[in-house]
C-alpha cells in the first residue's frame, strides 16, 4: 500500500533489516532448543520447561490484555480446568501426552459460552467477574471424587514413562506449545485480527463505528487465551505430577501473568517473552525468600502500572525505535527515515477489516 | 420452617455484604474505578483493631474512633498516590496498580501477623452470640441484627451525602462532567480524594464487623472483594440502593446453599451472580423491547 502515490516520497514498510535477522535468530534458538536434551543437564531441561510454560501464559495474558483490552484476574481458572481436565482424560484411559492437548481444546470449547457473557462486561467488572468463574471453577473441581478435595491427586498415568523420558517429552511438549502458541498470536496480529484488536483497545466505540467486529474479534482472542493457558495448566501437571487445586486456580498465577506482561512492555509482542525471562530469574533469584519475593512482584507491578506503563520493551521501542518482531508498519517520508523519536508507527490501519 | 430460617439468616447475612459493598459501589459509581484492593483494605482495618484490642485492651467499637480516621486518611493517600495517576492512564491502569496493592498489602500483613487466624469475638463481651428466640424457634442474632442496622445507616448516610450536602453536590457534579466542574469551581482532584477517604470509612466499619462475626487472616481480602463485587453487580454497579438489594440476594443465596450442599455456600453465590448476570443480559434486553411495544401500543 502506499498513502500517497504521487509523490512518492512517503513509503510504508514492515521489514527493517534488523527484525529479518531477528526472525532469522528466533527460528535458530527455537531448532537449536528442540535439540536442547542432546547437550543440556536434567536440572536446565526441568527448569527450561517452566520457562516455557511461563512464557505460554505470558503471550495469553497479552494477547487478551494487550491486544484485546480486556484485563482479566481470572485466567487461573483455565490453568486450573487443563490440569484437572488432562487428569480427567488420562484416567479414562487417553495416553497422558494427547490427553495434554486434548484437555487444553476442551477446556477452550467450555470458554465459548462463558464469552457469551463475561464479554458484555466491561473493565473492571470483567477483571473480577473472571475471578468469580475461577473461583466458580475451583469449587466445582472440587466436587469430583476423584480430586479429594484439597488434598489434591497426580497424573498417576505419568509413572508409565521411566522418570528420564518424562522430562524430555514434557519439555518438547512445552517447547512445542509456546513455538506454536508464538507464531499463531504473532501471525494473528500481523493481519486482520491484529489491527481489529488495537483498535478495540484503543477506543472501542470508535472500533464499532468504522466497522470492525468488536465482539467476535474479543471472543477469538479469549477463547485462545482460554486454549493457551489450560494447556500451560496441562503442561504443569505433567512437569509436577501433583495436582492439589488450591494450587492451582490460585490467583497468584495472575499475579504472575500481569508482572511478566506489565514488566516487559503490555501491548507489544516481544514484551511478554522478554517480561517472562525476567520473572524466571527473579524467582530462581528470589523465589526462596517467600513472601518478601511475593511482596516485591506485586509493589514492581504497581510501579510499572504507575510509572511505566509500557514496560521495558515498550520504553526500548519507544527510545530506539526497535522493530525487532514487527507488527505493524513504519512510516518513512523522503528518502532518510524521520529522526528516531519522531518515527510514526501506523498501527495497521492499513489492514483495517473493510466489509 | 428451617428454610424461613435460612432465609432471615441469609437477609441478616445480605446486609454484612452490603456494608461491605458501599465503599465499593461508591467508588465506582463516583469515579467509575473498581478498586482490587477494597477487600485487603479491610482486613488491614480488621487488624488495626485487633492490634488495639489485643495490646491494649480497647474495645472495638471505641478502637473505631482511632481507626475511621486513619483509614480515611489512607483513602486520601491512596487516591493521590496510586488512584489518580492510574484513573488518568485509562480504564485499565487502575485494575492494574490496585491489584499490585493488593498483593502488596496481603503479604506485608502475612509478614507481620502471620498465618494464624485472627478474631475480634473474644474482644465484644457476649455480643458475639446474643440472640433473640421469636416465636417458631426463630434466632435472630444481635450482632447480626447491628450489623444489618449500620449497614442501611451507612448506605442511608451515603445516599443523604450525596443529595443534601455541598460535599455531595460536588461529588455529583465531579462525576457527570470532571472538566465542566472544574469549570465551575469544583475542584474534581479534591473531591475524588474526599470520596476516596469516604470509601475508606465505610471499608473500616465493615472490616471491624467481618473481624467480629467471623474470623479474618491476611488473605481472606480476595474473598471479601469478590462478595462486595457480587452484591455491587447483582444491585446493579453504581446504585447505593442496589447494593443492599444485591447484599440480601448474595446472603439469600449462600444461606440456602449452605442448607442444600456442604460446599453450597459459596457455590450458591458465585452461581446466583452468574446466574444475574446472564439474566441481566438477556431478559432485560428481551423485557426492554416487550416495554418498547407495550408503551407503543398504549400510545
């Protein structure tokens, strides 16, 4: 597309040399991790696993938070109903590993009618509406014999594979799920949906009168988020064996989300991947410290919300002019780029849903 | 008769949730935030009143006179610190910092208090468990019954501030039209933050009366939040009236859960909620249209 054919001055392009490379280096860390059980120890295999499974509910959180404007405390309670949901498979008799993936699309079919109706809801009546239907979720989970309650059961079905090829298969299933999670919202964005959900973030009335579909576009994006973080909740359950639900529909797991989101820059893509590498440190760090640790995520996130609320990534964006993953497009006019601060990003506009 | 029973608990019940909704309701209906940390607030409050009545002997309802203040003070605070830079950053900002508080102050408290499970009971004479015995074996709870009183006082008070006082003509101004009001000579940053420190009155009082009916910990502040929403979303957000409706239906609903199943109780409200909610939705925009031709038709 071009704004003004005439002159020829003004051009628009997406791909700068350095966000190729970028791609380039993503799919080569991405083989070479696939390979990672040929060359990295058993401790870094496990720990890489709940990097990748941080990093899955770090792209959810954005895509529905960032992208869709829809800020939830809930998402625990898809975590939550993949775990239960993959224990429930595996004890019907499905191998563990398809019964991951499985109990992942069903807990994302179930996401269908609660849109129906937490979507009408707006900001903050959303936010905590979803903590309503994880703590829903819980108790109901909690009814099944076959949890006892808080006490919790395992993925019994696990011990059928010796203790060493249990961590590489958890740890490929994981990789796996982030890579294909990652390029799905990456390419998602890129395109129509992309340029539908910005505008929706940023003003959704506005949105609804130039024609985007408001409310389809948000049910797409939750019911992936739904999908993405039942089948991190799945993916834990396989690396942790137990299952005690207080664990896992707690809503720390938010807490969790929104500082790796809100710390590595809400609203971008390369944000949350980098936001989630931080939290894996941190808490390697400091997670031993307990509730000191739980008390610095929680004042980092507010400052971040108060003082930075684009998160480092979207400050690094905004000072650089860094494009490393594109998403949208970058406006030239003449024949040397605009001075770095001035750059205007169009946000796809260009792509917007004509009907 | 045991399902009467259940019934007039569940009111008595409603109207400890409202006094737990209004500062929500308020807030929300003056400046439109939802403020995550309304519950760990009041149990920051739950403790202010246990430290005093457990060190130095002060008796809840007079360790009120020191607490109100303070909290209203923390209100203000928090409004200048925390609310007004979100509420500016957008509609999102605030569900963010807020819950960042929350966590904050729930493990700050774990910090200094513990896992153990606190109570005021012990601190209020016999008030705990004074009851009446109507006919039909019916009990009514004293403490209960105060608590239902304070709570239709506070809502009443509320409703009176904002109607008949300079203070509440401002707030009313303030929220229609911010700018315009600004215009006019009201001005809107001073007036959010008296509503703020109101909010955190009404989120003492009902801290003290959860510390004395039951028992609190440093993370029960979630579950308060998630009941004060409830009854907020069932009254209808905003509406002060409302909020002691939707109080009454949440108690109703929990109390006969209870009755019904071991785990009822919550089960029952989050469900009731829902329930609302998709109701909401749906019959309303079905009873609109309905309205809609009847009025058409009469016409």
């Amino acid at each position: 597309m071009s704004l003004r054919p005439d002159t020829g001055a003004i051009t628009v392009k997406r791909w700068t040399g350095a966000s190729i490379a970028t791609i380039g280096l993503v799919l080569a860390a991405q083989v070479v991790l696939a390979f990672g059980p040929l060359f990295l120890s058993a401790n870094l295999i496990d720990r890489l696993t709940t990097l990748f499974i941080y990093g899955i509910l770090a792209l959810m959180w954005n895509a529905l938070a960032g992208y869709a404007g829809l800020v939830s405390i809930g998402q625990q309670a898809f975590f939550g109903l993949g775990a239960y949901a993959a224990i429930r498979l595996a004890n019907a008799g499905i191998s563990v590993y398809p019964a991951l993936l499985l109990g992942a699309v069903l807990v994302a079919v179930v996401s269908l009618p609660i849109s129906a109706f937490m979507l009408r809801l707006r900001a903050g009546e959303f936010a905590i509406g979803m903590w309503v239907v994880a703590e829903l979720a819980h108790l109901l989970v909690n009814l099944d014999t076959l949890i006892n309650g808080e006490t919790g059961t395992s993925l019994i079905e696990l011990q059928r594979y010796a203790a060493h090829d249990r961590r590489l298969y958890t740890y490929w299933a994981a990789l796996a799920t982030m890579v294909a999670l990652g390029w799905l919202v990456y390419l998602m964005l890129r395109g129509r949906l992309g340029s539908a959900a910005q505008a929706i973030r940023d003003n959704e009335e506005a949105a609804d009168s130039i024609g985007v579909r408001v409310l389809a576009s948000k049910r797409l994006i939750f019911v992936l988020s739904a999908f993405g973080c039942a089948a991190a909740g799945a993916l834990w359950v396989a690396a942790q064996i137990t299952f005690q639900p207080k664990a896992y529909f707690s809503v720390q797991w938010s807490a969790y989300m929104i500082f790796m989101v809100l710390v590595g820059g809400i609203g971008t893509y390369e944000g949350p991947i980098l936001g989630a590498i931080l939290f894996f440190t941190v808490e390697a760090l400091f997670g031993a410290t307990g509730v000191a640790y739980l008390i610095g995520l929680g004042a980092t996130a507010m400052l971040f919300a108060l003082l930075l609320p684009r998160g480092i990534w979207g400050e690094v964006e905004r000072r650089l002019g860094w494009r490393l993953l594109p998403i949208g497009y970058q406006l030239k006019i003449g024949a040397e780029d605009l001075p770095r601060h001035d750059s205007v990003m169009v946000t796809t506009q260009a792509d917007a849903p004509a009907r | 008769m045991i399902w009467v029973n259940q019934i007039i608990q569940g009111i008595l019940l409603g109207g400890y949730y409202a006094l737990l909704a209004c500062g929500l309701s308020f807030m929300f209906g003056v400046m439109g935030i939802i403020n995550i940390a309304h519950g760990s607030l009041a149990v920051v409050a739950a403790y202010m009143l246990f430290v005093l009545a457990d060190q130095f002997q002060v008796n809840p309802f007079i360790g009120l006179i020191a607490v109100v203040p303070i909290m209203a003070l923390v209100g203000w605070v928090l409004h200048r610190l925390v609310l007004e830079r979100s509420a500016r950053a957008g509609e999102l900002v605030p569900i963010l910092s807020t819950f960042g508080l929350a966590i904050v102050l729930d493990n700050s408290m774990f910090t200094h208090f513990g896992a153990d499970t606190r109570s005021l009971a012990p601190y209020i004479g016999t008030l705990d468990y004074d009851s009446w015995t109507l006919p039909g074996n019916l009990i009514i709870g004293k403490l209960p019954l105060i608590t239902f009183a304070v709570a239709v006082l506070l809502l009443g008070g509320l409703h009176l501030l904002l109607r008949r006082t300079a203070l509440g003509r401002r707030i009313r101004a303030a929220t229609v039209d911010p700018d315009t009001a600004q215009l006019v000579g009201v001005n809107a940053r001073a007036v959010y933050a008296a509503a703020t420190a109101i909010a955190m009155v009404t989120v003492a009082i009902a801290g003290a009366f959860q510390a004395m009916r039951a028992t609190f910990d440093p993370y029960i502040g979630g579950q308060l939040l998630i009941f004060a929403f409830e009854a907020v979303v069932i009254g209808g957000a905003g509406s002060l009236w409302g909020t002691l409706f939707g109080g009454i239906v949440l108690g109703v609903a929990q109390s006969i859960g209870a009755q019904i199943h071991p785990q009822g109780f919550l089960i029952a409200g989050h469900a009731v909620f829902l329930v609302i909610l998709v109701a909401r939705l749906y019959v309303t925009r079905d009873m609109r249209h309905f309205f809609r031709l009847f009025r058409r038709r009469a016409v």
